[in-house]
C-alpha cells in the first residue's frame, strides 16, 4: 500500500523536474490515444516535432504561436501569484484585439501607429479585468466566475462589431476592416511570419519576472497571494494591490491580441484566438507562476498545436489531439504539484 | 473497527482492572519500545521507550521540537517508525494509520480540532461509524452519548451544531469522540493551550474521572504547574531522546523538571523597580462595532513609558477588538486614540507604525508570518516601502537578507537561513523572528497578544527578558494574556476586560490571581 505523507523540505530540482515529468506523463497518456487512431506513437510525434521544431521556418511559426501564449501566461502567473483568479485572459485578448484594430485603421506614422496599438490593446485588456476584480473587492463576487462569464459577453460583443458596424462592405463576411499597412509590424526575417511582436513577448518575460521578485509591488503580490490577512496587518492595501495587480495581468492579456492584430491577421475575425487565453492558464501552471518558466512551457504548447496540425495531415490522427494534449498536461502538472508539498510512502499491508 | 460488534459502538475497556488511589497496578495498556523516527538527517525521536498503565494519566513533557508530537504520531499511526515496536496489552501491534489506532483502542485529541462545524454533536460523533445495512444508528448513538456523559461528566446537548459550541466544548467533544470510538487509552496535545482557566479545571476533572475507571492518558504538556498537578508519572524528552523520568511529579519541583526539559537551569527574570515616564499610549472613551468578536465598549486606558500594562480576561471578552484597533486593524466608532501625544487620526497598520508602535497579534501562523515564503520576506514584510529595504519601488535583497541574517543572530533564531520557507519553523523561533521585526525599530510602545502561547520554557524566558528589556529602555508595553501567572510576574498593572470593557485596573502590588479571576468573572469592579 502506499499514502502520502507531508514533506518537511521540497528538493530544489523539484521545480525544474516536475513540468518535464507531467510532459512526458502527458505524451505517454496520449500515445494510447494515437495508437486508437490507427497510427503508429513513435511516426505521430516523430511527424509533430519535426513540424514544430524541425528547421528554422517551422521554429518561426512555433514561436509565432506561442507569443500570444507568452502574453496570456504571463497575465494568468501574475495574477494567480496575488490570488486573483483571472480565468478572462481570452476575453482581454479579445478586447486587446479590437482596440489595436480600431486604432491601427487610423492612418499615422507607422511607428505611432504601433505604439498607439500596444497602448490601446493594453487599456482595453486592464479595463475589462478592472470588472472582476472590482466586483471582488466591493461585493466579494468570486473572480473565478466573473472573469470566466466575461470572455463570452466580450466575445459576443466582438461578434456584434464584426456583424454590424464593422462588417466587410464588399464581401459581406463577418471581418473587420483591415488595419492600415504601414500598421503591420516589421517581419524579422525575410520569408517567414517572424514579427516584432514575439521580439517583444520574449523581452516582457523577464521584465515580468524582474517585477515580481525584484519589485516592491511584486513584493506585495506575492505576499498578498500567499497571505492576505498577513499583508494587511503588515500595512499592505491589499484591495489596492489586487487592483494593480489585474490591470497589469489585463494589460498583458490584451497585449496577445495586439500581436495578432499587427502581426498575425491584420484585422479581427471571429476565429482571431483559438482559445490563447485559456492555453495561458495551462502555461502558467506549467511555468509554476514562474514569468520566466513562461517563456519554455508557452513555445512547448505551440510546438504541440503546430505540430498536430501535420501529424493530422501525414497520420490521419484528428488535430483535436492538441487540445488533449493541453487538457491533460494541466492535470498533469496539477497532480504532479502535489509532490512539491508530499511524498509517496510505501507502508505495510494493513491489517 | 471489523469484527466489533454494534458497529464499532461497544465499549471495550476493562472497567474491572483494580485501580486504587489512582496507582495503577496492572500490566501495560500501551507500550512503545525503542522507538526511533527521522526526517532526513533529523532524528526526531531516538530509541524512546515508554508506557502507559490502565488507569494512568502520563505527562509527556519536552520543549518545541524535541519530540512529543512525532512520538504520539507515530502511536496514532500518522507516521511509520523507522524502528521499534508498539505492543498493545502486551501484544505487537501494527499502526499504519488512524483506523488501526483506533481500533487498537487508541484516541488522539489534537490540537487542532477535526469537526465539522454544520454537523450537530451527535451527527460529529457518527460520522465514519456505520450502522447497521448502512444506516445511520441515531438512537444507539445517543444512547453511548448519554452513557459516556454519566461516566465522565461530559454532557453535551446532541442536535447543537458544533459551529455553536466554545473552544472548551469542542475539545470535549473530541475527547467523548475518542470514547465513544472505544479508545482505552487517550492522547491529548496541548489540551490547555486553548482553555481559560476555568475550563481547565473541568477538563481535569474529566480526565481525572476516566483514569479512575481504567483508561489510560497521554497528557502532552509545557505547563509544569499543570502536569505536576495532574500526572502520575512524567517522562521528559529532549533533543528526541528520553531525557529523563519523573515518578512523582506532584513532589518535584518545577524547576527540577524544567531542568531536565531544558538540560539546564531555568532563571526566573526580575522585574526591577522603574520610574515610569510620560503616557505614550492612550485610548479615551473606545467603542468599536462591525467586528467579529465582542466589540469595545467605551474602553479607556493608557501605559506609560517603561511600564507594561497587562489585559487580562476570559479570552472572548474584547480582547480581540482592543488589539486589533490598538494595530490598526480596525477603526474604533468612537474614542480617540493617541500614541505618544500625537492623536491617531487614520487607524491602519501603516500609519500606527509611523508613530512609533510596534505590533505582536495573537496568531502568528496567519496574522504574523508568511509561511510559504522566506523568512526574510516576513521579517521586512512591515517596512517593505520603507527607505531601509527598498528604493524607488525596487527591493533590496541585500539589504534584507542582511537584516533578517542579523536579527536571526542576535535573537539566536534557529534556522538554515534568511531563506527558509517561514513556515519551518518551530513556534518559538516564529515568535522570535516576530519580536526581532518590530523591536529592530525601537518601537515606543509595543502591543502583543498571546505572547508565549504554545511556547516552550526557554523561549517563554527569552520572550520575556525581552519585554523587560525594552520596559527598562523606556517603551511602554501593552501585553494581552490569559496567563494570569505570567502576566502577574511581567507587568507593572493589570486591567482586567468583562464584557467589551476595563472592569477595573490593579496594580500588580494588589493583584493576585485569585482576585484577578473574580474580576474576570465580572464579580468585583475597581477603578
């Protein structure tokens, strides 16, 4: 038989291991499921690397999916970090989306333009996170809950926008007007879709991450997280620092969707995020609320999405794969958390 | 509990073991031997034999980490031993977890209680033991309930939810939850932390009146005047082994067992005689309301410098309230606050801080620390904007590791680092790091609650040699306690709360504890 039993100290290797342990856990759980759709684990994963990671144009496209993942898992690990569960990544990203649209259709310089967007997308993710968390703070209304419920009001909000006053005059399809070209963000490198956007996710990892431990708001983050009746008796507004601590985690949120906008579409469709807002929540749980762990579990993600889409073609095995792969990372990684706090004892057989 | 009749309900003690005068004379109920328990390179326990006789109430005395809680573990089945046995009237017995101790006869009253606060008494009592084809056996249930009750003197009402009950209430509901499990032989931890005075006696009686009829008792304990007044017998860890045996601890003196817990000689300190100066404390006319707890109720005192002014009472009496508006925690309705002359005019923790008051609560664990972090981080935690740790918004992990090193030294802290997780800490050193974060800022008064609950003997003296030290420097010292003993030896005065308010102030000349109980029970009022 065997139990759990508390651990006194936690092996510092622990932190590097556990996510590379729930991976490979995941990618065993899901060979079986591969191997249901008729093709043989070793071609499928085989096929889903090489897709992702296996030449330096498919290391492009990765990274290209995995910037607004960067974006939305740094907006969940500071969030989770003060305890504010902020499930409403995807409809900040949303709302992030539609501003830089708005604002990139407005002719100007380039250079402003992008700027302006980044502004914009940024205020419009911080406000929309302001509602849960002021909602916490004034009626004690579960965050979980109202941050959640808000993504589908965004995202229908989005929907009326692209169906009626933006809707494509000369197509009739459910699209925004484009944003300006001189809007469009730079490509880094000739021939690929490389934008100045992911240069930017990868630089905001460590800032975050120099925020949170370096910081004396990242100081109050995390002691409010960890214990706010602690926080308060020792002089801490911890309304204030919940507050400050979702519009920074709403800000990054919209920012994803100024990458997509500038870099990736150039306009807002329906389709704009394929669910990037919760995928931040598996990465963040994978970064451990890390920012900089951030950065590894966002590309491994947009490795898994990019590279089901060719297993899909060269297997047959359906691209929904990817989702479980998500799905059952997060499990993973939340089991193998419990490790962190407890050890597996064998014991006798009782009697 | 298989194989037992009724469910697991009977009881399967031997109330016919000849017991006389409290002196046990038969066999072992329980007997642990050779014990030894690691964690890591730790030894928790080391070779530790003991045992307890039907009708025996045994001390287990020893300070902070040195072993009691790992032991009594270890018999309750929490943890395996890495070697020794435990025999169970004279037969091996293996524990793995809390099922097999308890049908091995074995009950454990933690400290913290294990109910579930929606479910009635009897509902607390029932859950786990199944009836018979599943159903719920209220009526055999009640009927245990109202046997235990006659033997013991443990009556309680059985539909009372148990989120109603007082803390003494839900011990003893533990304890009838033990019994009525069928337990003959009872572990108790620390069961007087949490009790007033009053309440202690009850309990004693209790225990006193099951060990009459058979059972036997672990009494696990730091208050010597309490195992010296109840246990037949002591055995004494230290550093994991048995660091001594006490066969008649009503006839040795406390500091003789103190010795033996300590390994050396325990000093009471001496309060010198002090001039005391201006009044640095001051409240006029305190009431407070939307407060959980009694609220304030037109509270007025003052302590001047170099004095400490001590708040007894029955824990529920205000107490609370008082401390958290003196902290900041909680603006009063009405009354006027002021701290060295300077009225408060906006009650938080920063702002009482910035004039001069330093702040020990009453729950370290919650209020005080953050476990799951670096000690260091808890130690600046307070003055985390302030110009010693950071700058311009940016921390200075220098200077705060170089300011909780310093503070670990010089309050003799034990700990691996500045960067332990809090959390690891024994109880002692918490309180320790507590009292370094506030007095490393010369407060001009000091207001701490509880201030050696559930410590040990020496960091109990440490703690105090450090109030009197900041008394003779000049602070005034505001020490909420419901250790009359400790609160007689440490303050200048004493005003005693009833009800949300003073019932009156002694001087500590005029204070005894007698007189001191029957102003807690609201009996006799003096100004």
């Amino acid at each position: 038989m065997f139990r759990l039993e508390a651990r006194t100290s936690t092996p510092a290797w622990f932190n590097l291991a556990l996510p590379l342990i729930a991976i490979a856990v995941t990618l065993v759980l899901c060979s079986g499921l591969i191997a249901m759709a008729g093709a043989g684990v070793i071609e499928a994963y085989g096929v889903m690397l090489s897709a992702s990671l296996g030449d330096s144009y498919a290391i492009t496209e990765t990274l290209v999916r995995a910037a607004p993942m960067i974006f939305t898992g740094l907006a969940v690990a500071i969030a989770f970090r003060a305890k504010f569960w902020n499930i409403g990544a995807e409809g900040q990203l949303l709302a992030g989306a539609v501003a830089s649209c708005a604002v990139g259709a407005i002719p100007m310089p380039g250079t402003l333009a992008m700027l302006l967007m980044a502004l914009a997308g940024a205020a419009a993710g911080a406000i929309v996170a302001l509602v849960p968390v002021m909602l916490r703070v004034k009626f004690k209304v579960d965050d979980v809950v109202s941050s959640l419920l808000l993504n589908s009001v965004i995202y229908y909000a989005l929907m009326a926008l692209i169906e009626g006053p933006w809707k494509d005059s000369f197509s009739g399809y459910p699209i925004s007007p484009p944003i300006e070209d001189s809007a469009n963000f730079p490509v880094l490198i000739e021939g690929t879709r490389l934008h100045l956007g992911v240069i930017v996710a990868l630089i905001v990892a460590p800032l975050c991450w120099f925020l949170i431990a370096r910081t004396t708001l990242g100081f109050r983050i995390r002691v409010t997280g960890e214990n706010a009746e602690a926080a308060r008796y020792g002089g801490i507004n911890v309304q204030r620092v919940l507050i400050s601590t979702a519009l920074l985690s709403g800000a990054l949120a919209g920012l994803a969707g100024v990458g997509e906008v500038g870099g990736v579409h150039f306009q807002v469709m329906s389709d704009i995020s394929p669910g990037y807002g919760y995928s931040g929540i598996v990465v963040a749980m994978l970064a451990r609320l890390n920012p900089l762990g951030v950065v590894p579990a966002a590309i491994f993600l947009a490795a898994v999405m990019t590279g089901a889409e060719a297993m899909s073609r060269a297997t047959g095995v359906p691209a929904f794969l990817s989702d479980v792969i998500q799905g059952t990372a997060l499990l993973a990684m939340l089991v193998a958390l419990l490790f962190t706090a407890y050890r597996v004892r064998r014991v006798g057989a009782t009697t | 509990m298989a194989g037992r009749p009724e469910g697991g309900i009977a009881l399967p003690f031997a109330v016919s073991r000849i017991v006389s005068e409290g002196v046990p004379l038969s066999a072992p109920l329980i007997e642990m031997r050779g014990i030894t328990k690691s964690f890591g390179a730790v030894k928790a326990n080391e070779a530790v034999d003991l045992s307890v006789a039907p009708g025996e109430i045994l001390g287990l005395l020893g300070e902070n980490g040195a072993g009691k809680t790992t032991l009594m573990n270890v018999l309750f089945g929490a943890y395996a031993p890495d070697a020794g046995e435990i025999l169970v009237e004279g037969r091996p017995v293996a524990i793995h977890n809390s099922a097999d101790a308890l049908a091995a006869g074995i009950g454990m009253v933690h400290q913290h209680f294990h109910l579930a606060p929606r479910l009635t008494v009897l509902e607390n009592l029932l859950i786990g033991i199944a009836g018979k084809s599943g159903r719920i056996d209220r009526a055999g249930g009640l009927a245990r309930l109202k046997e235990i009750g006659r033997q013991h003197g443990l009556g309680l009402d059985p539909d009372l939810p148990v989120s109603v009950l007082s803390v003494g209430e839900q011990q003893r509901l533990e304890i009838i939850k033990a019994l009525f499990r069928g337990a003959k032989l009872l572990i108790l931890d620390e069961p007087t932390a949490v009790l007033a005075p009053s309440e202690v006696d009850g309990l004693f009686a209790a225990l006193r009146s099951m060990a009459g009829q058979g059972l036997g008792i672990i009494f696990i304990s730091h208050k010597l005047n309490e195992v010296r007044a109840l246990t037949h017998r002591c055995v004494v860890l230290r550093h994991g082994k048995v660091a001594g045996r006490v066969d008649h601890p009503a006839s040795t003196t406390s500091a003789e067992m103190a010795k033996l817990m300590c390994g050396h000689e325990i000093v009471p300190p001496t309060r010198e005689a002090s001039t005391p100066g201006a009044a640095v404390l001051t409240l006029d006319g305190i009431s407070t309301s939307g407060h959980a707890g009694t609220p304030l109720r037109d509270v007025s005192l003052f302590v001047r410098a170099g004095q400490i002014l001590g708040i007894a009472g029955v824990s529920g009496n205000g107490q609370r309230a008082l401390a958290d508006v003196i902290s900041g925690m909680l603006p009063p309705q009405a009354g006027t606050m002021a701290i060295a002359g300077k009225t408060v005019a906006q009650f938080s923790p920063r702002e009482l801080q910035a004039l001069g008051l330093g702040r020990i609560p009453e729950d370290r664990m919650t209020t005080g620390l953050v476990t799951n972090l670096p000690l260091a981080d808890s130690m600046v935690l307070p003055r985390i904007g302030t110009e010693a740790f950071s700058r311009k918004g940016l921390l200075d992990p220098a200077a705060i590791r170089a300011f909780a090193e310093a503070q670990i030294k010089a309050y003799d802290i034990r700990c691996p680092g500045p960067m332990v997780r809090a959390g690891a800490l024994s109880g002692g050193n918490l309180q320790k790091a507590l009292l370094a974060r506030e007095l490393a800022f010369d407060p001009k008064v000091l207001i701490v609650s509880q201030p050696t609950r559930g410590l040990d003997i020496g960091a109990a003296r440490f703690i105090h040699e450090k109030f009197l030290a900041m008394r003779a420097k000049g602070c005034g010292i505001i020490v909420i306690g419901e250790d009359l003993e400790e609160l007689l030896m440490l303050c200048d005065r004493i005003a005693v709360m009833y009800e949300g308010r003073i019932a009156g102030t002694l001087s500590s000349a005029d204070a005894s504890v007698a007189r001191l109980g029957l102003m807690m029970t609201g009996a006799e009022g003096h100004a």
